[in-house]
C-alpha cells in the first residue's frame, strides 16, 4: 500500500502556517523585549528571523522537487551527504526535536485552557509533580494522533480548518489592536527605538555582548517561525508534489512572517514596553487583550491560543511521523513504523511518536529542550542548504523542476547568519547548547548499532 496524494495547495500551506503558529508569538515578544530594550529591535528581530525563514523555504524548494517523497528534510540530507547524516537528523528529530514540540505545544494548550476552566489549572498536582495540565496534554496528544491514524483525510480536515479559523482571529486581533491604538503609547516606545540594552540589568552592551543578545533574543522567535518544513515529511501526500511544495512553502511562511510582524507591532500599539517585557508569565497576548477588551480579552486570546496550539500540533504529530516511515523503509527504524494501515497511514510510527512526546509531556524539561532546539534546529536547516551547493556539483544532470530562488547569494547568506547565531549561543547560551549538540552526536553511535545489527558484522 502506497500513500495517497490527498492534499491540494491549500492543505499544503495550511500545513505549513498551522505547524508554525503554535503559541511562540503570543508570549516570546516579552523575552526578546527584556534582552533587546527597545521597539526598533524588538522588530528587527522578528524581521531577521523572518528573513532566515524565508531564505530557508526559497531554498528548500530546490531540494523538495527534486526529492518529492515522504521524509524531507531526512531523505534530503541522506542523498546531499550520506546515510549517516540523514540518521543524526532523524534520531536528533524524534529523540528531542518533534516529541518534545509536540509536548511543550500540547502543555500550551493546556495551560491556556485552564484561564477558562480553571479545573486544568497546572498548580493543581495530581499525583507527585504531574499536574492536571499536564494530563490534559497527554489527552490532546493522544486524540490528535488517533485523528491521524483514521487517515490523511481526517488530518487534514482539522489543520486545514483550524488554521483558517486562527489566521483570522490573529489578523482580527491585529486589526483591533491597530483601530484602538492608544498614541501615547506609541509615541512612547517609538522615543528611542534603536537603544539596544537589557531592561533588566544595567550598563549598556558591548559590540560583541549586544550581538549575543540578538542572538539570545532569536531564539524565542526563531521557535516560534519553526517547524514550516513539515510539509516535506508529508510529500507523498501532496498532489503534484514538484510545484505545490515549494509554492505552499513560500506562501505558509510569508503569510506567517507577515502575520507575526504585525502582531508585534500591535503589542507595541497598545502596550508600553515594561509592560511587554514584564507581562505576567511572559503572555503578552492576554496583556493586550486585557488592554482592547478588558476582562473578556482574557478569555478571548486563551480561546484563540487553544485552537492555534490544538492545530499546531496536528500539523506537528501528521508530519513527524512520516520521517520514521521513511527511516524505517531504509532499515533504520523500527520495522513496524515502515508499514501503512488501511487507511494507508503509518500508524505505528504514530503511536510511538505519541508515547514519546507524552513522556516529555510529563518529563517537566521541555521547556529547557525547547530553548536548545533552536540551535540543533538551525544547526541541521544550515546543513540542509549547503546540500544544494553539493547536489548541484554531485548531480549536475538531475531533474530540478524548481531552482532555488537567488541561488547561490541567499542561501550563502542564510548559511552566514545560521552560523553566527550558532556561534553566538555556544558563547552565550553554553547551558542550552552543549545538551542538544550532545543529543544529536549521540545518534552517531547509536547508527552503528543499528547498521551492525542489521547487518551482522561487529
């Protein structure tokens, strides 16, 4: 049994900004506001993310026509590098990457919930440090992949519609916030926007500090801009897969790009930047709507949060668990993930992706992983652009029914600013760093192992 292509560029897209807008954009704005000090670079850093996500989705482009099949980012490491590589990414993917999104996604809702029945409240223990939050978690998880296991189609029908609903309600949100701008407000956080210092220290940075803090203030955004690549796992479900990957691509994350450069800019409308930086929790959302709305904002903004957080991770538990079918057909995986159910899913890749994500659900480290995801992320994003330099050399004569827009400049200068910010938290962020490095080298042995085994030589 082969997948069936069911999606149409609609779905596709929906794919993409669904698994990008999770909760990130509604509470990150306060950490970067507390590290950057100021208007002008509260923005900046949304648009350089923004900018990286963009360059990253024109390059990919390249890389999914030429390899329209289940797997993504996993198959296009595989044949740029080798298999080796290919099993670093997909290890470092299901170990920490996707299970522990899924997770800390799922936490979100949770959380989020609990402003409008504060029965799921998460300072209500259950049972030793297992909060009712967190239960709730696992149950949004779990129904979310028995959704995905009856068929692509009933997948899709949830990403499709609940990513519809909250692209409306965060545009309605910013439309809102920009009709009651208060102007005092506005005049005030615009007086000295390009002031880059801590707000919550004193002294101003230096050269190579500020740069630091840039790059400590992207992690949160870069988060949030996340997980747009999903729509490559999925391919063989795509329909005409060569063109309506890479447009669906383009269009997810400039939608969502354009979206979340607004939304800052309505915070900054009706918020003063000490209230930004010092929102309750960091939910700098439930702030403003508080501001719009009063009372009835809070509720608002957690509903809205709830479907966005609820569709979000259908997008993430539909698209990771086609990784390790891939893996699994290459012998790399557990055997049973590499199978299709009836209805022409692989279900075992997603119940074991679900088990995973729900330990983590209960771990109470995801929100560390998180803050170390964005490097092992970025990190494996630099190697996978620098790939179509390889492929270009290694198989000149290969079908590329998309080239890579701007090639060779924008993807040199994502590599660039990939590395930069890489190097930056290794000097500035060694303790949210050096675990998720360590994870994903972990995979090298752990590949041995697996080819040993499967081969019978020692």
């Amino acid at each position: 049994m082969n997948f069936k292509p069911s999606l149409s560029l609609l779905d596709a897209t929906m794919v993409v900004a669904g698994s990008m807008i999770g909760s990130g954009i509604f509470i990150v704005s306060a950490d970067i506001t507390r590290l950057t000090g100021s208007s002008g670079w509260l923005l900046l850093v949304w648009l350089i993310t923004g900018f990286m996500t963009l360059t990253a989705a024109l390059s990919y482009g390249e890389l999914s026509a030429m390899f329209p099949k289940a797997g993504g980012q996993y198959v296009y490491l595989k044949e740029a590098y080798n298999p080796l590589t290919g099993f670093v990414y997909g290890w470092s993917f299901f170990t920490v990457v996707q299970t522990a999104t899924i997770a800390a996604v799922g936490v979100a809702f949770a959380k989020f919930t609990a402003y409008i029945i504060p029965y799921f409240s998460e300072d209500i223990l259950v049972w030793k440090n297992i909060s009712r939050a967190q239960l709730l978690s696992i149950a949004v998880i779990f129904v979310l992949t028995f959704i995905n296991t009856r068929g692509i189609k009933s997948g899709k029908l949830v990403q499709t519609s609940l990513t519809l609903i909250k692209l409306l309600s965060l545009a309605a949100l910013i439309i809102c916030g920009l009709v009651l701008l208060k102007p005092a407000v506005w005049t005030a956080n615009w007086e000295d926007p390009w002031h880059l210092h801590s707000i919550t220290t004193t002294g101003p940075y230096t050269i190579i500090a500020a740069l630091g803090a840039i790059a400590a203030a992207m992690v949160g955004s870069i988060f949030s801009s996340d997980s747009w690549n999903n729509i490559a796992f999925i391919a063989g479900e795509v329909k005409n897969p060569q063109r309506n990957i890479g447009l669906s691509l383009f269009l997810g994350t400039l939608i969502v790009t354009f979206l979340y450069i607004l939304a800052n800019i309505t915070y900054l409308a009706v918020l003063p930047l000490q209230e930004i930086a010092f929102a309750e929790k960091d939910r700098v959302a439930v702030a403003a709507s508080h501001v719009m709305f009063g009372k009835a904002g809070t509720v608002l903004i957690a509903a809205m949060i709830m479907i966005s957080t609820f569709g979000c991770n259908n997008g993430l538990i539909l698209a990771g668990a086609r990784v390790y079918y891939t893996m699994a057909n290459d012998g790399l995986f557990f055997r049973r993930a590499g199978k299709l159910n009836q209805a022409a899913v692989p279900e075992f890749a997603l119940w074991i992706q679900c088990i995973v994500a729900c330990a983590w659900s209960i771990s109470g480290k995801y929100g560390q992983l998180l803050d170390m995801i964005s490097f092992v992320v970025v990190g494996f994003y630099m190697l996978t652009i620098a790939g179509i330099f390889i492929l270009r050399k290694k198989r000149p004569d290969a079908e590329r029914p998309y080239k890579a827009f701007g090639y060779p400049v924008l993807p040199i200068i994502y590599i660039v600013m990939g590395l930069s910010f890489c190097i930056l938290l290794i000097i500035y962020k060694p303790g949210f760093t050096w675990p998720g490095l360590i994870i994903a080298l972990a995979g090298i042995p752990v590949y041995y192992i697996v080819t040993s085994s499967r081969t019978g030589k020692p």
